[in-house]
C-alpha cells in the first residue's frame, strides 16, 4: 500500500509540472515589402548613363543583405516593368507590416537636394504612416547623409492603395552634383542601406 501511495504522488508530481512548463510560442517576424520602384522600360532619373532603377535596385539589395531581423520581400527581384497596379496588389497579398517605397529624385533646379519622405492621407494607416516616415527620417539625418525637408503628403497610388503602413523615401537628388556623387558611391549607399536597416530591425 505504501509503495502504490509513493506511486501515486510521483505520477502526480510530473503531472503537476508537465502542467507548469511555458509552452514555447512562435513569433512572426515583422514583414517588410520594399518596393524597389521603376525597372524594365522605366528607368526612372537618369544622368551619365546612370539610373534611378540601378540605384534603388543596389540599394534594396543592400538593405536585405544587412538584415536578418525582419523578413523582407521586394515588389521586383529583376529588370522588369511593373505597373502600380500589380505592385500594389503584390504588396497587399503579402498583407506586410510595413511598406517602404525606395525613390531617387529629379529636379530641373539642379539646387534641389536632400532627402523628401512622403506618406498619403487616403491609406487607412495615415497616421502610423506619418509616426514611420518621422523615424526614418530621424534615422537618415542621425547619419548626416542629407538636409531634410519635413514628411509631406501626396495622393501616390503604392501610398494610398497599400493596406499596410507605407512610406515613400526619395534618396537624393541625382540631378544634384553632390547628392550624385554620394548616391553614386558604394561606400554611401553602404551607409544609407545600413541605417534603412537599421530602422526596420526596431519596427515592432
């Protein structure tokens, strides 16, 4: 009887902690989109044979390189022309976190430099939108890569169509001497592509 009672407790003990033991619980990781805009018959900018789809292309290859924190996808993996439309529905399929437009810019006024962030008051995630484009954009001056104008707004279809938080950066100004040459160096895009990276392994 006493070694049936002794039984008894043991079997009751291990239950007891079977019960106790923390389940182990898988977290997703935050999902990114970077659309890698332009490609295929749409170069984007271009000065000295060089283009917008090379640059942004470059840059997102260097970001994901970076990272291992957040998963992220790209509306393009190659040379090819997408319209907004299926970039857009890509994006959405994926249902991401975060969706973070990667520009060069343009101007007649070969003055006009410096970073420009825009998000869109028509995304249902406007505000999450803006709190993300002033992070970036913090992230971006914190390295000294650019003057900042502040985060505008503007009805672009990827911003206003993405069902997710989404933010439009244009990186500089190639038709600027020295928004160019940083833009054009391996060594700066290294630098730029770290802090973009940087920023998505804090998004929560």
């Amino acid at each position: 009887m006493k070694k049936i009672t002794q039984l008894f407790l043991i079997t009751t003990a291990v239950i007891l902690l079977g019960f106790d033991k923390p389940q182990k619980t898988t977290i997703s990781p935050i999902q990114v989109v970077i659309d890698v805009s332009h490609g295929g018959t749409d170069a984007g900018a271009i000065k000295n044979g060089i283009s917008e789809k090379q640059l942004v292309e470059a840059l997102a290859k260097k970001i994901k390189s970076t990272n291992n924190d957040v998963r992220i996808h790209f509306t393009r993996n190659e040379d090819k022309t997408l319209t907004l439309q299926e970039r857009t529905e890509y994006i959405n399929s994926l249902k991401p976190d975060f969706v973070l437009s990667i520009h060069i810019n343009a101007n007649k006024d070969n003055t006009k430099s410096g970073l420009e962030l825009y998000t869109s008051q028509e995304n249902k995630f406007s505000d999450k939108s803006v709190e993300k484009a002033n992070e970036l954009r913090q992230k971006l001056l914190k390295h000294d890569f650019f003057k900042s104008s502040s985060v505008k707004t503007a009805p672009f279809y990827i911003l206003k169509n993405s069902n997710a938080p989404a933010v439009i950066v244009e990186l500089g100004f190639l038709t600027n001497e020295n928004d160019y040459k940083y833009l054009t160096d391996s060594n700066s895009q290294d630098k730029i592509a770290s802090s973009i990276s940087e920023y998505l392994s804090e998004l929560k």
